[in-house]
C-alpha cells in the first residue's frame, strides 16, 4: 500500500514539474523566445505584438512581457516594433555599418533606440542610443548606424559595444489608421548594411 | 487501473501546474519589481524620477532614454490614493498598473488636453464614486503609477525634473 501511495505521489511530482516548466517555456520566460500564440504584426521585419498591455492577450503573452516588457503600454497608447536583421535578412552586429531610411510615422512622436540582444542599451561612449522625431522631423530621413561616429554633424545610432543587436521602433499615440491596417500606414525604416568588418558577418 | 490513475493523476498535476503558473507569473514578477523598486530607494505613496535612462542606469529592459519615468509605488491597504501628474508639453501620460502587471488606467498629461495636471483615484471599493476626480477600482491594494514625459535631450530631461516634483501620489485621509 505504502509503496502505492509513493508511486502516486512520484507521478503528481513528476506531472507538476512537467505542467511548470512547459508554462515558464511556452511563455518564454525560460528559453526566451517569444511565445507561439502571440498576436504578431510583421512589416518588413518589424514585428510588434499588439496584444501588450490588452487584457485579453493569452496567459502566455500576459507572462512574456511581464518578464520582457513590464510597464509596457497598451497598443491604443503606444506599439513597439523590434527588427534584429538587415535587409538581406542577417542578424544586425556591431562588426557591421548600416544605413537606415524611413518616413515620419501616422503618430504623435516615435523613436528608434538601439539595444543589445538582451535589451539594454549598449555601453557606447557617445550617447547616440536613439533617435526621435524631434530631431528627424516630419518628412523622409536616413541615419547611419555604426560602431564609432564619423563626424561631430552626424546623427546617428551607435553600435558600439552592442554585440548582435536590435532596433525598437516606438510609435506613441498611432492614429487609427495605423492600427487598424499597419501593413499598409505603418513606415517600416529600410535597413541596408553598407559594409563590414572582415567582409559579410 | 492502478497505472490509469497513476497516468491521471500525473496529466492533472500536469495541467494544473502549468496554469497555475501561468496565472502566478506576473503577480510573482509585479510583487520583485515592486520590492526591487522599493530596494533602490523609492518609496511609497511618492513619485520618484528615475535617472535619465543610460547604460548605467537602465534597470528596466527595453526602457527609453528619451523619456523621462515619475515612479510611485502605491498601497490602498489603508484607503485610496489620489494619483495627480503635472500636465507637459509634449508627449506625456500618468499609467496605473495593478499587482498583476496589467495597465488598468491611462490618462493623457499633454498639455493640449487642458487643465494644469491629470488625476485619478484608486481604490479597492468599487462602491466609492467621488464627484471630483475619474476613479480607478483596483483588486488588490498594491501596484506602479508611472508618469512618462518625452525629455530627449539633457535639457528637457531637467525641466521634466522640475516639473514632476509637482506630480503627487497621496493617500486620501478623508474620503
């Protein structure tokens, strides 16, 4: 009997510990990648998930960016797009220079900050982290993104010390028009590597 | 029929498990990033700018340097608490998230929506509806009102400085 009850007990354990740890993975919060049943929006590899900050967004998610994103903002506030490869579709990297084009977006003000693969800014030296509308203005613009600036006049985006990175695109306050159809008003910035260290990555 | 409730018994543990931790994951990472908070220094019922955001001072992922952060950490355990933000000109917003992460209520700090400051009440009691200010009912009494201001520059960020001890987070004595 008591040899019974152990074996009970040893599958409850054993069915826990698997029930935790498929949660803590399926909602990234061990593994890290995003979770599977989010609610992705992909344009020209900015990918934001819209179900941020929505009450209805699935536990999984509601799980992922209270790890990754806490404090973030609901999408009728603010959208966060995040792209980590070129235009050739490589991983973005120090060890290269880029060049960034894109448009003013439909929104009160938007960003693009540069952050390390574990999102947190890079320790560069130059306090080029990010760049804004305010200093973009309102029509097209283009920025380098490179490990060391080339002149005092540059506005740019450092890479210095950043390893693998990623760019967030914020859009704070996007018209309706955006979220109602952000394939066809969202801006998506162009990425072009211009050249590398050593040749390709 | 001892291995089916073996088998039924580990696929319950299973499920519920794996709920259960789903639904415990963001009030365990509210309740650290609350006790972090109040680690570094911030105390309750006041708001704290946070250091303009740099490599060495970011603590929150993915958090923007070009804004500047007001951080109140709030408990309604003993009554509600009157969250008012000094209105900016430029992109600004007063958000309150509750102790499971959610953001439960936004409210506009532009100065182009009027008035010289925003406010809400929080409250546990969902019967409590006072004339004078929009009222947020929260669940539990612990959680973050957090005050963005578009600062992207030094400049900005210390006339945001000036401004936010302004902003006020106090617990009503007389409701």
């Amino acid at each position: 009997m008591m040899k019974l009850v152990f074996k009970y007990i040893l599958f409850v354990g054993l069915g826990s510990a698997v029930g935790v740890l498929s949660a803590l993975w399926m909602s990234g919060l061990i593994g890290g990648q995003r979770p599977k049943l989010a609610a992705t929006v992909t344009s020209d590899n900015w990918t934001a998930d819209w179900a941020i900050g929505a009450k209805g967004a699935t536990p999984y998610m509601r799980a992922f960016v209270a790890r990754y994103g806490l404090l973030a903002l609901p999408k009728t506030e603010a959208v966060y797009f995040v792209r980590s490869v070129d235009d050739d579709g490589d991983q973005l990297t120090n060890k290269c220079i880029y060049r960034v084009n894109g448009k003013a977006q439909m929104a009160m003000w938007w960003s693009i900050t540069l952050y390390n693969d574990k999102g947190y800014l890079a320790a560069g030296f130059d306090n080029a982290y990010s760049i804004d509308q305010t200093t973009l203005g309102d029509g097209a613009w283009s920025v380098e993104v490179r490990p060391n600036r080339q002149n005092d006049k540059d506005v740019w985006l450092s890479s210095a010390n950043a390893g693998a990175f990623e760019l967030m695109l914020r859009v704070y306050k996007p018209a309706t028009a955006l979220l109602g159809a952000p394939e066809k008003n969202l801006n998506p910035p162009s990425i072009k590597r211009l050249s590398c260290e050593g040749g390709k990555p | 029929m001892k291995s089916i409730i073996g088998f039924f018994l580990f696929g319950l543990a299973l499920v519920v498990g794996h709920f259960f931790t789903l639904q415990m994951a963001p009030s365990v990472i509210m309740t650290k990033a609350i006790s972090a908070m109040g680690d570094r220094g911030i105390p309750v019922h006041k708001f704290v700018l946070s250091k303009r955001v740099t490599p060495e001072t970011q603590s929150i992922i993915r958090s923007s340097p070009d804004l500047a952060y007001s951080i109140c950490l709030f408990d309604l355990s003993n009554g509600p608490v009157l969250v008012r933000g000094t209105r900016w000109d430029g992109y600004a917003s007063l958000t309150i998230f509750d102790s499971v992460t959610d953001a439960v209520y936004i409210i506009s700090l532009d100065t182009t929506d009027g008035g010289s400051s925003g406010s809400v009440l929080l409250t546990t009691d969902s019967e409590l509806q006072p004339k004078d200010h929009p009222t947020a009912t929260l669940k539990k009494p612990k959680g973050i009102a957090l005050i963005r201001r578009l600062a992207p520059t030094p400049a900005l960020y210390e006339k945001a400085k000036a401004l936010s001890a302004s902003d006020s987070c106090d617990v009503l004595s007389n409701s």
